[in-house]
C-alpha cells in the first residue's frame, strides 16, 4: 500500500469533515455539536494518520471506532430526535464504518507481508 493512496481513509475523512462542519448548518443542542465536532475531528485525524501510515491494522481500528461512536452519538447523546443533527451522525457514522470495514483486510494483509517473522 502507497500512502495517500485508500480511497476508504479518503472517504471516511470527508465523512468526518462533513461530520465536524455540519455543526454550522444543522440545528444543534445539548451535546450534539460536542460529538459531532470532536467524533468528526477524530475522524479525520485518523484518516490522514492511515493515509500517512498504511499498513497499521490498530490504527484502521481506531478509525472504526470513532466511526461507531458516530453512528451512535444520537443515542448516546441524546440528541437523536434532532432530525438534523441526528441525521448528519448517522450517515457519515455509517459512511465511515463501511469503508473502514473494507480497510481493515487490506491493512492487515500489509502489516502481516512487512512484519512476518521467519521459521526457524
């Protein structure tokens, strides 16, 4: 894997950046425009860490995480009757969660290639 190079670390940081903006858009209230805002940079810094680093199954997972964390910032912060606010967690959550899904064979597949200890 080249860096700058995984359309999925590309998509899940635009998912993140729409995440993090969103705020200015959307109606926001109690602690949606915190989730969406922190989740969002989390994101993106995840995404830019796997694109300048490929091949680093733990940091894919980090991705996923946060991208979780989205999809459920709703609910968890109890923001999910917000149509808007709700709305702009779950499908760039969900957006994320895909693509990071489809990075984590690639990257480990990568990390096992480049770090595979010899037989004896």
């Amino acid at each position: 894997m080249k860096k700058w190079n995984c359309w999925q670390d590309w998509t899940a940081i635009a998912a993140g950046a729409f995440a993090a903006l969103s705020v200015l858009w959307t109606a926001q209230g109690g602690s949606s425009t915190a989730f969406m805002v922190v989740l969002g940079v989390l994101l993106v810094v995840a995404g830019l860490t796997n694109l300048t680093r490929p091949g680093i199954p733990a940091a894919e997972w980090a991705q996923a995480a946060f991208a979780l964390v989205l999809l459920l910032a709703p609910w968890i912060g109890g923001f999910a009757s917000m149509t808007g606010a709700a709305w702009s967690a779950w499908i760039p959550g969900a957006v994320a969660v895909v693509v990071t899904a489809l990075a984590i064979k690639p990257s480990t597949e990568e990390y096992r290639h480049h770090h595979v200890m010899p037989t004896p």
